[in-house]
C-alpha cells in the first residue's frame, strides 16, 4: 500500500510541474571585431652565459664556475638584483674527436665542454645596452638574445577591447543596413584570442661585437578580437 501511496504522489508531481519550452533563438547577426594599441615594453629578458672547454670534466666546469661567478658578480655590482638572476641551462658534454680511418671507429673523447646560462630580467629597458656590455666584459661568451616584453598587457589592451567593440558595430550597421533591417542590442560579447608573446630578437654577433651593439627597444602592438551578435529587427 505504501508503494502504491509513493507512485501516486510521484506522478501527482510530474503533472503539476510546469514545462519549460526552450525560448527561440532572436532573429541576429554576429560579426567580429579588432582593435590594437601599441606600448613600449617596460621589461625585457636577455639571455648569455659563459661555455668553457678544457681536457677533463672537472677543469672545464672548474672553469666554467669561476667565469660564470665573475659575470654573476659583475652584474649585482651593475645593479643587477639577485632575483632578476635565473640559471637558464647548465651542461657538461665530452668532446670527440672525428674519426678519419675509412672502417671508422670508436669516438675518441678530447675533451670537455662546460655551459652555464642565465637569463637576467632587465626591469629598466634603457639599460639593456648597458646590461650586454656587463655580459661581455665580465667574461660572458655567448649572448643568445633579448625579449621585450609588455608587464601589464591585460590592462593596457582596454583601449583595444574598446575600440574592437566600436569595429564590430560599425560593421554590423552596415550588414544590417544591406539587408534591410534594424540593429538591436548585443545579445553575446566574448573575447576570441589573447596577444600573442612578442618574439625574441635574436643576437647573433661575434660576442666581442655586442659591447658597441645599438639596442632599439621600440614599440609592442597589442590586439584583441572580440565577437559580438547583434539582435536584429524588421524595419517598422
């Protein structure tokens, strides 16, 4: 009896729930939209370090410790903070020596190579100039290159999302207007893609160059693309 007291209450519930009917979807027009501003960078990243051979493993990164602790040093005593310092990549390989026979043959080790590189965030762009000739003259023999970057990108694109939403609707206008219709307001806005990073320029001078090296930091563009739909409406 319980049973049969359960099922009805049950089925008593399912007719006196109202159904929800899905609202159709407003006639409308989507269109996408752009908008770019362009910023100096207010940091950048410059990559070098220091690549010692030597016959044994121990000598070569001996060496390679003590070069890399004079760049180290002369970097803080530039004004370098210790936390703008980060070891990027630290290797130790045998060197081999070609073989010529004609059958080939084993590799021959002749040697060692050292590496230790670190990348140093340059929070004062107008000192990266600077902050490469502390590089190479403290004994830094491999700068691999520089990359400018915009801290506060999020913030600064704004503007571009501003104008990205006047770019959409000035062209929804015009679509509405080809096809006889009224522009109504925005039913979705979203935000299609972030800024891409800017790419690292890339140094590839003879290290002994890089001191006198002109470093142009110039402007990073930032865009953003929004897409927007439109309600749209007959013409009254």
């Amino acid at each position: 009896m319980k049973n049969h007291l359960t099922l009805a209450a049950f089925g008593i519930a399912l007719i006196a729930t109202p159904a929800f009917a899905q609202a159709p979807t407003p006639p409308m027009i989507t269109v996408s939209g752009e908008g770019t501003v362009s910023v100096p960078p207010d940091l950048a990243l410059v990559d070098g370090g220091v690549t010692s051979d030597a016959k044994t493993a121990r000598e070569a990164s001996d060496a390679n410790n003590a070069a890399m602790a004079k760049v180290l040093a002369a970097l803080k005593a530039a004004g370098i903070a210790e936390k703008d310092m980060q070891t990027s990549r630290l290797s130790l390989f045998p060197q081999y020596a070609q073989q010529q026979r004609p059958n080939g043959g084993p590799n021959v080790v002749t040697g060692y190579r050292a590496s230790n590189r670190v990348t140093i965030r340059v929070r004062d762009v107008t000192k990266v100039a600077g902050t490469i000739d502390t590089l190479v003259t403290s004994g830094a023999n491999e700068v691999g290159g520089i990359n400018f970057i915009v801290t506060k990108a999020s913030e600064l694109l704004d503007e571009a999302r501003t104008q990205a939403v006047a770019d959409a609707r000035r062209k929804a206008e015009l679509y509405a207007k080809a096809a006889g219709v009224t522009l109504g307001s925005p039913i979705s806005i979203s935000e299609d893609g972030a800024n891409p990073p800017p790419a690292p320029m890339m140094l590839r001078k003879a290290v002994a160059d890089f001191a006198s090296a002109p470093v142009a930091q110039g402007e990073e563009t930032l865009r953003v693309n929004v897409s927007v739909s439109w309600e749209i409406k007959a013409k009254q």
